[in-house]
C-alpha cells in the first residue's frame, strides 16, 4: 500500500504529512473522497493546486508567522512558568501552584514515529510523578499519533500540560487578540476544532495508562487586548471533539479509495495540466463554499462543480433545500412549473418562484414614491 500511495503522490515527491489543522478540515468534510485520498497520499495540495491552473490564494503571513512564534517563545520563557501560572489560574482547581520545581521533558528523538514514542513515555512518566509528588509537567510541542482512515498521521500541539492529579491539558497558543476578555468566535472555533483532534489523539495514549484522563477543556492563550502580554480562557470542546470523532470515523479508508483508481494514475505535479485534470476528476469531491477557507484545491472545485451546473456550489443549505434537485438548471426548471409533478421540493420551489413574480409585479405597478418637502430651517 505505501507503494501505491508513493506511486499516486511521484516517486520523487515526499509525503507531505497530515497536521490538525487538515484534520480539522477533513473532518468538516467526510464526504469529500479526493481529499481523503489525497491527504491520505501525503500528496501536496498547495503544489497540485498551483500546476492545476487553480492556487491556492489563503494562508498566513510570513509576519503573521514571526509574531506567533515570538508570542509563543515569550509564552513559554522562563521553563513555563507564565504557561503553568496561567492553566493553574483557570484549570487547576484545587491543586497547588506550580513551583520553579515544574518538569519539562526533553521530547528530542528521531522521526516522527520516534518523538510519538518518546511523548507516550514523557506522558507516562510525568502522571506518575505528579500522582507521587504533586508535580506539575510541560511537555513542549509534543508529538501524537492518530490513525485517520487506515493512514497514521502525526500531530504536534503546542503544549500538553499534565496536572498534580494526573489530567491532561492541551494548550493552544494564537497570536489574534483577546480583547476584553472575549476573541473573535469564529478563529475561537478554528482553535477549538483544531484542539479537538490533539484531544483525540491524547486519548488514544491516555487509555493504556492508568490513571491518566484528558481535560474536557483546553487553554486557549492570547495576546491580551493590544499588548504581547498574554492572557487565557477555557474552552469547552466536548462538542467540537463528538463532531470531529464521529466525522473522523466515517472517513472510507485510503486502501479503498485508492483500490477504484486506474493503474498508472499519479497526482505528481510536475506532470502535465491535462493529466493532473483527468486524475483528479477520477476522485470524487463533495464541494461546499466553505472549502475556500481550508482547502488548498478549493478554486479547481469550485470550477468542476460551477461547469457541471451543481447546485452545491451554492452551500450545503441550498443543497439540502432542494432535495433531489441536484442541479441549477433542474432548480431553475422547476421554479417555471416544469416538471413539477409528484415532486414536493420542486411543487414548492415552483410556488415560491410565482409568489417572487407576483412580488415584482406589484413592485413594478407601484407609482414612485417621492419624500416630501421640508421647509427651510427659520434660523
């Protein structure tokens, strides 16, 4: 099977390794086969993308970049003392205080596969330190390993805090302000989404220990106000977790995406246009608006489903809406009166389309209106 999945990504092109972010995204969208095989390959999107004629246009600024990391690294200063201060402040119930005393394993090994295996013990050690001697740890961009349609990926959160009474505690660092106590909601989902895999992938090490139970709630620390001084909330991610479980779990596996491919099929990019085309169009893909925010092949899609007239092209409530209308131009049909019959969605749609008519008939047949006059102000 890896040789199959090298074969798909070029036999020169390294797997690009899957991170919770994608993750995330995939988990939004089960339903979309391409992205499953294609992440699953290791298969880089953002260079596919490029030689499809369609890039990628979002993503962070190099600036953007740079101020996280010096957030971060001030975050972290001084072996975490602020970091620890700030989970016992709104995490650590009745615990002590962490001391200068707190443990910060070395997590250094080689590879991946490695670093996973070195985290698993520095958990370990760290729960039964904690239980022994009341010790707080902090384990510093920890590595995890989470199976996701027969592919293991590796995660790597920012921080997992482990507490005196042996709970976990994913931490995530973000540059966007918290201002008056409350960020933006919807980069708070993104954080919460993204926290719910390391929380996933935490579990599967925390069920061969004892002892040992992940937080329902995660750290979410941020630039206070205006400042670099950093400040935290909890949030609750038992609800993003079930989602991203559930969907995570309905994934059809890599083996048998890749079983329905022709042989020969490769997504290499540097292959011809017309060849990625046709590859790409062997995958089937569930596109939704909101693709354009997570994924890299968003825009090429978004042609594909615009050409064959889809009517998910215009958001997966419209597509609920019109049942089994599956296209624009059988919506467009059935709002006129065609083919309406046995059919409640386009019997509906049909209505809906004369009441508009109607509407802008009497819109129409209305004489302007004109605003009165004022008279002039007396000073």
């Amino acid at each position: 099977m890896r040789q199959r999945l090298a074969g798909l990504r070029g036999p020169a092109v390294p797997p690009r390794p899957l991170d919770a972010r994608a993750l995330a995204a995939l988990a939004a969208n089960p339903g979309c086969g391409r992205r499953a095989l294609l992440d699953g390959a290791g298969v880089d999107k953002t260079a596919l993308a490029s030689a499809l004629g369609s890039p990628a246009s979002f993503g962070q600024s190099q600036f953007a970049i740079v101020r996280g990391n010096s957030f971060e690294a001030k975050v972290k200063g001084d072996g975490g003392a602020e970091l620890l201060r700030l989970v016992h402040e709104h995490l650590g119930s009745a615990a002590a205080p962490p001391g200068p005393d707190a443990r910060v394993p070395d997590l250094t090994a080689a590879g991946p596969e490695g670093r996973a295996a070195r985290t698993a013990l520095a958990l370990r050690e760290a729960t039964t330190a904690g239980r022994t001697e009341g010790a707080w740890s902090l384990l510093d961009h920890p590595m995890l390993a989470l199976e996701v349609a027969g592919t293991p990926a590796y995660l790597e959160p920012d921080a997992v805090v482990v507490h005196p009474d042996g709970r976990w505690t994913v931490v995530e660092i973000k540059s966007f302000p918290m201002i008056d106590g409350a960020a933006d909601p919807a980069k708070v989902g993104a954080a919460a989404r993204q926290a719910a895999v390391y929380v996933l992938a935490l579990e599967n090490t925390a069920e061969k220990l004892d002892g040992a139970e992940v937080g329902h709630s995660v750290l979410l620390v941020c630039p206070k106000d205006f400042s670099n001084l950093p400040t935290a909330a909890p949030v609750d991610i038992r609800r993003e977790r079930a989602v991203t479980r559930r969907q995570l779990d309905r994934l059809t596996r890599v083996e048998e995406l890749a079983a329905g491919l022709p042989e020969g099929l490769s997504f290499d990019p540097s292959r011809p246009a017309e060849e990625l085309t046709e590859a790409v169009s062997a995958v089937d893909a569930a596109y939704a608006p909101e693709c354009l925010a997570a994924c890299e092949l968003a825009f090429h899609c978004r042609d594909g489903a615009r050409a064959a007239d889809q009517v998910t092209a215009l958001g997966r409530s419209v597509r609920g809406e019109l049942g089994a209308l599956t296209t624009v131009g059988q919506a467009l049909a059935a709002a006129t009166g065609a083919d309406c019959a046995g059919d409640p969605t386009a019997a509906a749609l049909h209505r809906a389309g004369r009441l508009r008519a109607e509407a802008l008939e009497l819109a129409a047949a209305r004489p302007p209106y004109h605003a009165p006059e004022t008279p002039e102000c007396p000073c």
